[in-house]
C-alpha cells in the first residue's frame, strides 16, 4: 500500500484533531528526520482548501492553525442541529468582552468606568471558564488589579486570524446613527408647507 499523500494526512489531522492545528503541531505529526517543511505543510492545507472551495466545509486559518469547519453560508441551517443547547450570552457579558477585546489589557476598573456599571463576578468567570479572557498581568499601582486580555480561544470562536481583524468601532455603528440628522420642524410646519 502506498503512503498517503501530505495533503490526505493533513486533511485527517485536521479533521480528527476538533480544534484548530499550528504548522509546527503539523509538523509534529511526523517523524523528526522525515517532517516536511513548514512551507509544504502550507501548500498542502491550500491545495485542500481549494478541493472544498464550493462545498458544504472549508479549511479556515485562525489564530491557532487551520480547522475544517462548516461553511459560514451553512450556518442557519446547521445551526439547527444545536437549537436546544445554544449558548446564550446577557448584554452584560458581551460589552465587557467587547470592551476587553478593544481595550485591552484592561482592568476591571476601568471596564466598570465604560459601562458605567459595576462588573460582576460572575460576568468575569463566565468569560475565563469560556477561555476567551485571561489575566495578563497587573497593573502597578495601589492593589494591583488584574489585566485582562483576549486569548486565541476567543479568535479561534469568533473566526479571526489576530485582533486587527475585529471590526472597527465605526464600522459597528448604525450607519442612520452615524450622522444622525436632526428634524428640526415643528409640529405642524409640515402641513402648512405641504
């Protein structure tokens, strides 16, 4: 029987690992003297990427590696087979992530100062046991608060390769908001122009 070839390896590793795999964890897939270059590995996962071009999987590259994962114009569909389990998130969780991923690294302090409402425990805990924040350090001042940071975990969740791929604040703006313009008729003027 023939080897496979690098392209049929790193579509099983890829399929078998359920989380997204670096060159270097490709790499470790083989034997030292005999591991292909990160440069082979690369084409390789390019050449798979191209077989699933138009297909129902895709092979993506996020902060961590790649993965095969579903196409994003799927998702509605295979969103589905999760309805029950979905995992909700309050409004207080996701501005603290936002403000985490666009501030960071941030004290809890300083989250509370922008949502202008105290950050609860349990808010906190929610996002490390997710894996998506972390402690990075602290802050040198008087009680040395905690520095919270993003980890790969939330750029591998969210689809992003770094944080330069996160949208622009502007961009997230309601575009009627952006310039809101104001009316400055009174009531009545309408009619008696019209």
């Amino acid at each position: 029987m023939a080897e496979p070839s690098l392209k049929h390896i790193v579509e099983g590793a890829l399929l078998a690992a359920g989380e997204p795999l670096s060159l270097e964890r490709l790499r470790g897939l083989f034997p030292e003297h005999e591991a292909p270059q990160p440069a082979e590995i690369r084409a390789a996962v390019e050449e798979l990427a191209g077989d699933y071009a138009g297909r129902g999987v895709e092979v993506t590259e996020v902060a961590s590696g790649y993965r095969i994962q579903v196409s994003e114009a799927l998702a509605p569909w295979v969103g589905r087979l999760w309805e029950g389990r979905a995992g909700r998130y309050s409004r207080a969780v996701l501005e603290t992530l936002a403000i985490i991923a666009y501030r960071q690294p941030v004290t809890r302090g300083e989250i509370e100062e922008v949502r202008g409402v105290s950050v609860s425990t349990t808010i906190m805990r929610t996002l490390q046991d997710r894996g998506w924040v972390r402690v990075v350090g602290h802050r040198d001042m008087p009680g040395r608060p905690a520095l919270y940071g993003t980890t790969r975990a939330f750029l591998d969740y969210f689809n992003l390769r770094g944080l330069d791929e996160l949208p622009t604040l502007m961009e997230l703006r309601d575009p009627d908001q952006a310039h809101p313009e104001l009316d400055l008729q009174l009531p009545g003027e309408a009619e008696e122009r019209g």
